[in-house]
C-alpha cells in the first residue's frame, strides 16, 4: 500500500496515452472498417456479457473475502490488506512522523505531560474490555503546535499539539478529543479509507480510460477528467470521511463514558470550536469539508448524553456535577453574535476572544473526580514516547524555566490588555 499511489499514477498514465492512440487509430479508419468491427462485436456480444460477469463475480468475491467487523461499533466494512501488512505501514508512518515532530516535542518534565498522562491512563484502563486497547502499547508526547489537535496512531503513538491544551476547558473536554482519536485507532479507520480509496481508484482510472477513449480531442477529455475528480472528492471521499468522523465522535463518548467522564462537556468543546471558527472566518460548507461542522457535532454529543448516561450508571460511575457545563454555552454564543453582527456593520471594536482559564495544576485537579484519580493504582500505564527530552537534563531544565517566565509575561500582558479594554469601555459608556 506504501508504494499504491506510484502504482495509481503509473496506471492513469499508462491508460491515458494508450487510450489517446487507440482514439487517433480510430479516427484514422475509413468508415467500412469501423462499420466492420462493430459487427464484429455485435457476434460476440454473448461472450462480452459473459466476460464482464466473470469480472464482477471474481470483484464480489474479492470484496466478500476481505470484509471484517469494526470493534465496538460492529459494522461490516471492506478491509483491502492483512493486520501485519497493515502494521508494517503504520509503522513505517510512525517512525516518519516521529522524525518530523522530534525537535518539536515538549520537555517529559512540562506540566501538560502530567495532564495528558493522568486522563489517558484513565481512558485506557476504564475500557480494557476492548481488546484493541488492551493490545496496544500506548505512549504520548506533546508537540509545541499552536493547533487545536490531536493525532492517535494505531501503533499507540499519541501526538497532542499544545494549541488543544490551551483551548479545552478542563480534563473532561481533553478526554472526549483523545478518546475521538483512540477511537479512530481501534477501529483502524485509516486502514478502511486506504482500502475504500483503492477501489475508488480503480473505478476512477477505468472511467477515465473510457472518457479518454470517447472524446473527440483531448481538450475536451482534459476537462472532464478534472470535473470527474471534483465529482468523486464531493460525493465520495468526502461524505465517507465525515462518516468515518461520526462514528469515531460515537465511540469516542462511549470510552469516555466509561472512564466516567463529563459526557455533557464533549457538546461544550464543539460548540467552543464551532464559536472560534465563527470568530476567526474559518467555517465553510459541511459538503465541502472532511469533517462535520462542528455545530452539528455538538448537536450530535447532545442527542446521545441519555444513551451513555445509562452506560456511566452501569460502570459505577458518581453522578454527573449538578452545574451543567453547557449553561455557559448562552452566554458564549450571544457575545460571539454581537461581535459578528459588529464586524458586518464595521464597527470600530476590538476582537472578543473567548475568555480560557489558566492552565495550571489547580485548574486541572478540579475537574478530576476524588474516586478517578486521587490513590488509584492503573493497572496499564501510558508511557512518554522515546525522543522526548530528558526531563532531568539540565538544558531541559533551563529551557523549562524560560517556558514559565514566558508565561508569565505572556498572562501579565493579556490582563493589562484586559484591563485597559475594561477601562476604555467603561468611558465609552459614560
């Protein structure tokens, strides 16, 4: 599968330049020979539709043979490769990432590891039950990415940029996005789109072969070609993808429901995107996207807090916090309007950022329950991924320093600015 798109890329052109001569050799024929071949053809009809039958009979059995069944979500879908073929790429991807990301890792001693450490450890031991998550030797390092995202591979390796641990409101946000990734691990999604693509790519190479063969200049056939590539991205890649996101955003909130985590915060976090993504100018058609539109997800999470209410009650779990966290949500959306609405008419405001709390070992100890945390001994530990930096090091030490007072000035600065747009509203007003 590695070497798959060189293979593609060979095909199409192979395809096309043979199909572009056999298209001149057909119009260089006088009319009495092309009369002669369609009779031809016309004979041996029979053995044409019994040819073509053969080839879609061999197509279904080769699709009956390599179809397997997700884990957890039980549906059936088609699997183009082997587990160890499939392992052999994704390490191979792994390796190349870690390469990639090496000089950006945080420090193993930043105060986001402990963070990040203490919610996976939760999610993975609360959902042992899954073989896919007991089976895999997980590790995680945090790379300095101001990108509200997270990557989870599934040889175990666990990527989180420093942009989520700056957006999420608490450990019950954080946990729904990696549970999202986990999930789309354990059901080995990346290996059902290489698979889903491969069979695209055939029907979209012989439907090219055909277009190339049947137009009358290549102008014309140059066109098509790219309509039919806009056509397969909009009502095929796409879709599929959001789908394949959907179903992760539904297993992602079962593990975290099991992990008795806040499910009422996942609506929370989409919805805060969702807000960014107004503020910033960055939201485009859901058709025309990978991913669902964040406002939708939200819906989503909202339509399933019952059902996986239910499953935190079936694991033992403390009942949800009285203050729902959505109440906050109003508010939020009412501010960000008014912002919209002013740069519509241009009026001379500042921008309004959604206000985050400071992350700091207290913020985040709030939000982790007595019962999760606090003198609990994980039977299966997640650990920092080989290539992060010595966190007894002595430059990792200094570097760690300078971190911190750069924090600090940073928070400084931001509540001067604050306070001086406090200032300058308030004498507006009068």
């Amino acid at each position: 599968m590695i070497v798959w798109p060189i293979i593609r890329n060979v095909l199409k052109g192979t395809g096309i330049i043979s199909v572009r001569g056999f298209r001149q050799w057909w119009q260089s024929l006088p009319d009495k020979k092309r009369r002669y071949f369609f009779h031809s053809a016309r004979k041996k009809r029979h053995e044409l539709i019994l040819l073509i039958t053969l080839l879609g009979c061999c197509f279904y059995v080769y699709h009956w043979k390599h179809l397997q069944v997700a884990p957890v979500s039980g549906r059936e879908r088609f699997i183009a490769f082997t587990d160890y073929q499939f392992e052999k790429i994704m390490e191979f991807n792994a390796q190349k990432l870690c390469a990639n990301l090496k000089e950006k890792f945080l420090p193993a001693n930043h105060l986001y590891y402990g963070v990040v450490l203490n919610t996976l450890n939760v999610l993975i031991n609360a959902n042992q039950d899954i073989s896919e998550v007991k089976d895999i030797k997980w590790t995680v390092a945090i790379v300095d990415n101001p990108a509200v995202n997270a990557i989870v591979l599934p040889t175990g390796h666990i990527f989180v940029d420093r942009g989520l641990m700056e957006f999420v409101h608490d450990v019950d946000q954080l946990a729904f996005v990696l549970a999202h990734e986990m999930s789309h691990a354990i059901l080995k999604h990346t290996a059902e789109n290489l698979s889903r693509l491969q069979l695209v790519d055939y029907l979209v190479i012989s439907t090219m072969t055909a277009l190339w063969a049947l137009m009358p200049n290549d102008g014309i056939a140059i066109v098509f070609h790219w309509f039919l590539n806009k056509v397969v991205n909009v009502l095929l890649d796409l879709p599929y993808s959001r789908f394949l996101e959907n179903e992760a955003d539904k297993v992602g909130l079962e593990l975290a429901a099991k992990a008795c985590y806040d499910i009422r915060c996942g609506t929370v976090f989409w919805t805060m995107m969702s807000l960014a993504e107004q503020l910033e100018g960055k939201s485009k058609p859901e058709w025309l996207s990978t991913h669902p539109s964040s406002f939708k997800r939200a819906e989503l999470f909202d339509c399933f807090i019952h059902k996986y209410s239910h499953v935190r009650h079936e694991c033992k779990c403390p009942p949800l916090p009285e203050v729902d966290p959505r109440g906050i949500l109003h508010e939020m959306k009412v501010k960000v309007d008014n912002i919209v609405t002013a740069r519509k008419t241009r009026a001379r405001i500042e921008r309004l950022k959604i206000p985050l709390p400071n992350h700091d070992k207290d913020h985040f100890s709030r939000s982790l329950t007595v019962d999760r945390i606090t003198g609990r001994e994980f039977s299966v530990k997640v650990g920092i991924l080989p290539g992060v930096k010595d966190p007894d090091a002595s430059g990792d030490k200094e570097e760690m320093n300078e971190l911190k007072d750069k924090n600090i000035e940073n928070n400084i600065e931001e509540t001067v600015i604050n306070s001086t747009s406090t200032e300058q509203n308030k004498k507006v007003n009068k």
